[in-house]
C-alpha cells in the first residue's frame, strides 16, 4: 500500500468516501421511466343540422371520433319545429351522444349562423322558446372540458345536412354507423312546454301555443297576424306580459281575472266610480291588460246601479 500510495502521489489524487445509493438510485428511476409529456385527450368533431318543411322536421348529426371513426345519427321529429328550433334539437341530441360516448374536448361545426351566434353571446334571444333551448344546450356544453362551435357554410356541411333530410353520404375507408331514431316530443321539460289546462285562457291561447311552441294556424293570413300580434308579448315566469315602447310590462288577464279587476277598481275600497276611459287608465297603471279593456270598462259603467242614479 506504501509503495502505491508512493507511486500515485504524483497525480495528486484524493480519496473520498461515497455516500448512500437507495436515494440516488431511486430518484434516476423515477427521472428515467417518468414521460416527460401527457397525452391530452383526443377532440372529437361534431357536425349537426337541422331542418323543417311542410312534410316534418328531421336533424342530422355526425360525429367523428378517434381511429377515423365516424357515427352519423338521423333524426325525425314527430312534433312540429321551426328551421331555429329544429337546429338546437340537433344540437342538443349531438351534445347527448357526445356525452354518452365520453367526449371531454369537443369541435362543432353547424351552418345556422343564428344558433352559433346565440351560442357564443354575440346574439341575444329575443323569442322565449329559444331562450329556453339557449338556456339547455348551455348547461350541456358546460359539462365539456372544452367545446368550440364555429359556423360553417351549407356546402361544407352537407352531409348532415342531408342527414337532416333523412339520408346519407357515403365515404370510403372509415368505419361508420348510422343510426336513425324518431324524437316523440321537444328535448324541453314538458312542464316549460306545454302550458296548464286547468285555466281557460281564452284570447291568449293562440298567442301562448305560439310563444311556447311555435304553433300556427293553417290560414297563412291567421299566421301571419298572429306573428305579428305576438311580436307585442312575452312569457316571464309562466305569466303572459304585453310590452310597450315606453310602458312597463303589462300583466295580461283572462275574462274572469278582468272582471273582477273591473269591479275592485271601479266599486272596490278605494274605488271612486269613476268614468270608463279614467277607469282604463287606471287599470293600466296598475299594470293589467286585455284586448277589450276600454270596451268592457264602458260596458260595466253602463251597467253600474249608483254611476246610473247619481251620475251626469
């Protein structure tokens, strides 16, 4: 050892002791064998459309997923849509089977310029009916881990589009699955649908079915006056409002409601008897409204046993 330490002194070596190798050994493991990258889940693309004709209504949906897999969905609607109802039932049913099949990142392409824009807040919904759908597919897309919705021209969306029409396109060298169904009723809870019968509307019953659910008559002038007669009214909380231009919403009332409004502010406690168009004034002050206000204020005036004694 004397004669090593000798030799090797000129090379001025040092010896030091080595330390503990389970720590070192473990930590090289786990910097060797730990992926340096996280593969982020694969964005699938869905493609809806939806359409409405005198013959029915019907949706389209296709959805292309991982390994070049492609699902197409045609849907037939057995209740009545509108062209805008129509591409949100697209929508919403392409959002379900999304989700059931476990989708987390989400790419949708639709040609209804109105529903994309509605979607990303550049629009406003101005008809109840579809502020409903808005409010649906809202709640849906939060549900997502990210979800795009991009408005494409009709020539870059045919073939859901001619899904929607209940047919399809072929294109080789991809899996695929098509899918037909038939929707019974609108992908909206009934109870926002359909309104209570257990009321007699009466005169605004043509202007709740359209409001709701878009229903018309068969008469294309009765159609066309009863648009332009509900373009006048809104649905707040299950109540029918008639709005102005420079007026509060006004409460819309039945013929019962209405009479007894009538009697309450012409003979009521603080009533004061007064003359038919005062009257009317004040039932529009306190914020009620029916067709035939004036007229039936009028009418129950005439009719008033102490306005017919004491009055001029």
């Amino acid at each position: 050892m004397i004669a090593w330490s000798v030799e090797l002194s000129e090379f001025g070596i040092q010896y030091e002791s080595r330390g503990a190798l389970k720590a070192q050994c473990l930590a090289d493991f786990v910097a060797e064998l730990t992926p340096t990258s996280t593969e982020e889940p694969q964005v699938w693309t869905l493609h809806v459309d939806g359409s409405s004709n005198s013959k029915g209504g019907g949706a389209g949906i296709i959805l292309e997923g991982p390994n070049q897999a492609t699902l197409e969905q045609s849907l037939k609607f057995s209740f009545k849509v509108t062209n805008n109802q129509a591409e949100y039932e697209a929508l919403l049913a392409g959002l379900r089977l999304t989700h059931d099949l476990g989708a987390r990142r989400v790419s949708c392409n639709s040609d209804s310029k109105l529903m994309v824009e509605q979607l990303s807040g550049t629009y406003q919904a101005k008809d109840v009916l579809l502020q409903w759908y808005l409010h649906m597919a809202s709640q849906q897309i939060s549900s997502f881990d990210e979800f795009t919705i991009q408005h494409v021209p009709r020539e870059q969306n045919t073939r859901a589009d001619l899904l929607s029409k209940l047919a399809s396109t072929k294109r080789p060298g991809q899996h695929r699955t098509i899918i037909q169904e038939t929707l019974h009723s609108p992908s909206l809870d009934d109870k926002i649908v359909n309104t209570s019968d257990s009321e007699e509307q009466g005169w605004m019953t043509g202007i709740w079915s359209y409001l709701r659910a878009g229903v018309l008559l068969a008469d294309r002038d009765e159609a066309r006056r009863m648009r332009l007669m509900s373009a006048k009214f809104v649905i707040v909380g299950n109540e029918l409002f008639k709005r102005g231009i420079s007026t509060p919403l006004l409460k819309c009332l039945t013929a019962p409601q209405a009479a007894y409004v009538i009697e309450e502010i012409h003979r009521g406690i603080c009533g004061m008897h007064s003359r038919a168009r005062s009257m009317a004034t004040r039932v529009l002050r306190a914020g009620y409204y029916w067709p035939t206000l004036k007229s039936d204020c009028q009418d129950y005036v005439q009719r008033c046993k102490e306005c017919l004694q004491f009055g001029n």
